[in-house]
C-alpha cells in the first residue's frame, strides 16, 4: 500500500476503532510492540491527556492483544476509562 493509500484505509474504519490509552512512560515498549503489526491497522495518537498516549485499532483483537501484552509486562501502563 502507498502511503495515501494507507492514510485514505485508516480514515474509513476509524469513526469505528477501538481505543487503547497508556502512561506516556510506556511509549517505547508500545511503539516496539507495534512494529510487529501491519500499518494500516492502528493509528498512534500522542499526548491524548496528560502524560498519556492512546492507539486506536482496527479490529478488536489487536487492542485485545495490546492490552493483554502491557496487564503482563507493565501492569500499571494501562489508563483506566
């Protein structure tokens, strides 16, 4: 996919995605884990509150998968709602 490409996919299911937001702190393990995921399946939004970033998925199953990765490695790294 060109970028455009990606950009005009990202802008039709994300009215519809699934939101994940963290302790800034945890940024470099998020973007890490991340890199193994297709790029046009999340969106990286920084600074959505204070000290905190959020990720918003596609598909249900990666949010899943994030959070389900940092209640393991960084318990303390996910924002409650």
């Amino acid at each position: 996919m060109t970028p455009i490409e990606i950009f005009e996919y990202k802008m039709k299911w994300k009215p519809k995605g699934h939101i994940v937001s963290f302790h800034s702190d945890w940024e470099y393990d998020v973007k890490s884990w991340l890199k193994r995921k297709e790029k046009h399946t999340w969106i990286w939004n920084e600074y959505t509150d204070v000290y905190e970033h959020s990720v918003l998925f596609e598909s249900v199953e990666d949010k899943d998968a994030l959070i389900s990765f940092l209640e393991h490695a960084h318990p303390r790294a996910i924002t409650p709602p």
